[in-house]
C-alpha cells in the first residue's frame, strides 16, 4: 500500500537536466562546481555535449581523440577546457601547460573538494584518517589546521580505513562542515551508523561538533537541501532529514535525531524519448534510490544511466501534519527557504480548534515569531542608522539585512490570519479576543510598536460581541495603546456605545499632539464652549481661527452662545492687536451677529 502524496517531504525537481545517458560509446562526467554535465562521445571525436543549470553553461563541441578521457572541466565562465588523459597529466588547451605556483609534498590516499568555500580535503597517513585542508583564495593556497577523524576501530596491521565514499564537504548555516558517515562494526557498542559533522572554520582547528543518529545501517548517500542534512537510505528506499540548529547547543558535540519519520522521495515519472515513442505512451516510474544514481553536493543526484540530473527539493506542507510538536514544528519552518505560506497556515490551523486549551501553544507560536521580527527591526535599524552616520569603517562594510520569508510582520499576521479568524461563527468570542490580546501582549514584550489596525481589531470584535465593560477596561487601563486613527474609531461607535465619545477625547488629550483633531470634535458635537475652554486650557487660544468658532456657534442657533464666543475673541482681538475689530476675513459673522441680536440686546450699531 503505498503513501498518501502528501506524506513526502522531499521530491526532485519538475524540470531535470536532461543529457545523454552511459553507453559503451558514451562516457558521462560531472563538474561540480560548475553543476556541469559532459556527455563525452567516441573520446570526444564525435561529439562533447555540456549540459549545465542554465542555456549559458551548456555548450557542444568536438576534440581529437587522443585515448580514454578521465576527467573533463571547464574552468567559472567556459572559458578554458581542461582534459585528464592520464594519471598524471592535464591538457591546457590555450598555452597546453601549467604554471606551478605553489607546491606541498604529502602523501595523499585521495582527496574532497568543496567550490563554494574553495577548500580542498587530502587524506593522508596509511589509515587515511588525519586529513588536511588547504584553502584558496585570490590565487594563493594556505595550509589549515589538520585534524583527525575518530575511526570506529584501529585496525592491526594498520591500513587505509576511510574511504572517499564515507566523507562529504558541504556548507550548513554558512558554516564549512565535513561529514563523515561512520558506519557501524562489529565491536562497537552502538550497532547503528552514524553520520558525524567536524567543523571546519578558516581559522582555528577542526573539531567534532554534531552526530546525526541514523539508527539502521546499510549504505547511505548525503545531500544538504536548505540547510538541512538530508541522508539517503538504499535499502529500505526512505530518507531521513536532520537539523542541526533545531536544538540549542548544550555540549561540545551534540546528538541528533531525525526532524520527521523517514520517507521515500516522492514517485518520479519519466517521459519516454526516442523515434519509437508515441506520442499517447505515459511517462514511466524512475526508480528511486538506484544503484546507479551518484550523489553529488550540496542537492544533486545523478542517473547516468538513464541521463537525468535533479536538484533535491525538500517539500514544507507535508512536514505540518508529521512534527506533532508546534514549537518546535516553528523552529524548524523558520529556518527554511520558502517558509511564509507555510507558516501562516501553521498559525490558522492551531487557531481553527478555537479551545482555550490551546493559548499556551498560541503565545509560544506568537513568541516564536516575533523573535525572528524583532531581530530583523534591530537589523534593519542599526543599518539605517550607519546609514545616516556617514562613511565610515564600520557603515562602508555594513550590509542591507535581507528580509528573509521567516520574518513574518504585523501585516502578515493581520492579512492571512487575524481578520479571517475573527470572522470565525464557530469560534469562541472569549477565544478570539483572548488570541488577539496574546498577538498583542507578545508585540509589546519584544519592544514592537503595535500597529492601529490591530487594536480596531479588538476593538470591533468587542463592539460586534457587546463587551463594551471589557473595550472600556482596556482603553482605562492602556492595554490598547493611544493614537488618532483608534480616538476616531471610538468617536464613531458613540451611536452604539456613548461612553465612547468621552473615551475618545480622552485619548486625544493623552496624544498632546491631537489638538486640532479635538476641538473639530467638540465643535462638531456644538460643544462650542468646551471647544473654546479646551483650547485656552492648552494655550492655543492666541492662534486660532475665530470663524471656525463662530461659524459653529452660529450653527446652534444660539443667539447667546453666538454672543459669548463672538465677545470672547474681540477681547481676545482688543489685547493683541488694541482694537476688538476682527481682520477682514472674519466681518461676515459680526454683521450676521449684528443682524440677528438688534432687536433684543441694545447699544451695537451697524
């Protein structure tokens, strides 16, 4: 019976480099690091067809035969071809020789090297197990430290003991690492491989830092996919991933197990080639973990004989369902490449049970999450403000920091969770209200500015569910912080709820920047006169326009509030300027005034 789809978390990738396969004419080598395939004919007389990632590095070709090819590469760009023939001899084509530059004598058994880092490994001594790295950069060649790799048992007489096969060089985390797959013996205690990681750093000694328990044995291929050690198991035709940073150190070499159950790479299909094909034929099986696939660092394997190169691709959504555990489900998404998504759902599917249960699970996801945010804040800050410094030693070295998709923002949360969630009929109100405040509460304790959007979230909920008592401890005790988008909304729930009007001015007298926002609201209210005693109360009288003030006065109908205002500011006029006589563009209310008080107040005079 086989598995359901979605139970396989790693997969190829849909569109392979596709090359002619092994024959007895063809002979097949790869770069890698150029990730090129040659596909080499008749010794090249007929035909070197080089298939790389992309149009530009694939490139076809013809050469003399001059005997069996051993070992074929271009150099970064295709811009020189280099041809082994021998054991001990290259071709250069363009000045058919080499230049030495540097040498070292030493006895190698066989050698690993690594083309992202540059770093080339030689296994020396009889055993073979003390290895030396040398380094390469801008065309020098300097000696690391050597170190010795812990060989499950010392042969006697003593001979070479690790092979080339049972070592890979790979870049986790931007860390170099060399791995060793320790297979198990006879006399050791434990009965199951392990894969063990040395970390290699440019400066200082190699030392032993992680072991991946595998606990089986057999033979075993590895891959590094996303910063996650990927180990191939053939026979039982399943693999397992492991994570080394999923664990907080706590000694020098820490143990590890798999993140998730091992599972089979998902089923591939291949689609039939040839002039025999027609065109209706389905795509045939390929079968996974053959003995002829070669697997190749960091995410490639290889089938020489059936002329497919893919790329390891490691699938996020079946991993949701088999790491039962959401904090650490959390840790491990927010370390990969393309997490976003994932995680959003990740979120909306803890918050669909809805039980209270379940708020303890929330905030750590919450927590989880706003660490990584917060961390990317402070990048991005202490950038800016480098930034704004000036040139300087430190600034002019300074990166822009990479807004990674494990950063997920107030606008995330709001957008692809939150509003959607509140929206919920099945749902506690108490549940949403309680997740709302926990997204807040987690906000404010990584020192993040919470945006307005989100306490009108709260705000409406409790508005839509009539917990006026609740929204009216909140806004008391300032567990929605104050701002002029939240004093509006308050404003306009006062058909609803009257308190909140007063809870609105409130606020905007707490802000001290919101005068202007406060007296249009009195004054749109008619509240004339609080308007007037606000604004001398914060010192503002002076500056103010005097029609807005008339102009709502004389809205109310009330020849005497009209009055009282109009009088107010020609005392106002009398002390500024010496005279109680308004500037030009305020005599239409004085005559209207004028016109309207005559019959019954006397002594003014048009």
């Amino acid at each position: 019976m086989t598995e359901p789809p979605q139970q396989h978390y790693l997969e190829l990738s849909e569109n392979p480099v596709q090359f002619e396969h092994a024959s007895s004419v063809n002979n097949v080598f790869f770069d890698e690091a150029n990730k090129q395939v040659f596909a080499v004919r008749s010794g090249g007389a007929t035909g070197v067809v080089v298939k790389g990632p992309d149009d530009k590095s694939s490139v076809a070709f013809r050469m003399d035969d001059k005997g069996e090819v051993k070992c074929i590469k271009f150099s970064i760009g295709n811009k020189i071809l280099a041809v082994q023939r021998t054991s001990k001899s290259v071709v250069f084509p363009d000045k058919r020789s080499l230049k030495l530059l540097k040498n070292q004598s030493i006895n190698v058994n066989w050698y690993q090297y690594c083309p992202e880092t540059a770093v080339i490994l030689l296994s020396t001594t009889v055993q073979g197990n003390i290895l030396q790295p040398f380094a390469f950069r801008n065309g020098t060649m300097s000696k690391m430290s050597k170190f010795e790799i812990e060989l499950p048992v010392i042969p006697k007489p003593a001979k070479l003991s690790l092979s080339e096969r049972d070592i890979a060089m790979a870049t986790i985390y931007g860390q170099l690492y060399v791995m060793y797959l320790k297979h198990h013996s006879r006399t050791a205690n434990s009965p199951s491989a392990e894969v063990v990681l040395y970390h290699l750093p440019r400066e200082g000694a190699c030392k032993k830092s992680h072991v991946l328990k595998l606990n089986t044995t057999g033979k075993f291929a590895l891959n590094i996919v996303d910063n996650l050690v990927v180990v191939h198991h053939q026979s039982s035709q399943t693999s397992l991933i492991f994570d080394i940073n999923l664990k907080e150190p706590d000694c020098a070499v820490n143990t590890h197990q798999p993140v998730l159950p091992a599972r089979s790479i998902h089923p591939y299909r291949m689609p039939l080639a040839g002039p025999a094909v027609v065109p209706s034929q389905p795509p045939v099986p390929c079968q996974l973990y053959s003995s002829s696939w070669s697997v190749f660092q960091p995410d490639i394997i290889i089938s020489a004989s059936e002329g497919y190169l893919w790329y390891l691709q490691v699938k996020l959504h079946p991993t949701v369902n088999l790491l039962q555990d959401k904090g650490k489900l959390m840790d491990f998404l927010l370390r990969r490449r393309d997490c976003k998504m994932v995680i959003l759902s990740v979120c909306s599917q803890i918050l669909e049970g809805g039980v209270k249960g379940s708020l303890p699970v929330v905030a750590t996801v919450f927590d989880k999450l706003n660490q990584v945010y917060k961390e990317y804040l402070e990048a991005e800050q202490s950038y800016t403000v480098a930034m704004e410094s000036g040139p300087s030693r430190g600034s002019a070295a300074q990166k822009r920091p990479v807004r990674t998709q494990a950063v997920i923002d107030q606008s995330d949360m709001y957008t692809h969770v939150l509003s959607s969630f509140t929206e919920r009929k099945e749902v506690s109100h108490k549940f949403v209200i309680a997740v709302l405040m926990e997204y807040i509460r987690s906000l404010n304790q990584h020192q993040i500015t919470v945006q307005h959007y989100l306490y009108e979230l709260v705000i409406k909920t409790l508005v839509q569910h009539n917990l006026f008592y609740m929204l009216h401890q909140f806004l008391q005790y300032h567990v929605l912080s104050d701002s002029k988008p939240l004093a509006c909304l308050l404003l306009s729930l006062e058909s609803t709820y009257p308190p909140a009007h007063q809870l609105s001015l409130d606020m905007l007298k707490r802000l001290s920047t919101a005068n202007d926002e406060i007296v249009e609201v009195l004054l749109s209210k008619q509240q004339v006169l609080g308007a007037l005693r606000f604004i001398r109360s914060v010192g503002g009288h002076d500056n103010v326009s005097a029609r807005k003030f008339l102009d709502a006065a004389r809205q109310t109908g009330d020849q005497m509030l009209f009055y009282t205002v109009f009088r107010s500011f020609q005392q106002r006029n009398q002390r500024l300027r010496g005279s109680p006589a308004f500037n030009p563009g305020e005599n239409k209310p004085r005559i209207w005034f004028i016109f309207q008080m005559k019959p019954t107040i006397g002594g003014l005079k048009i």
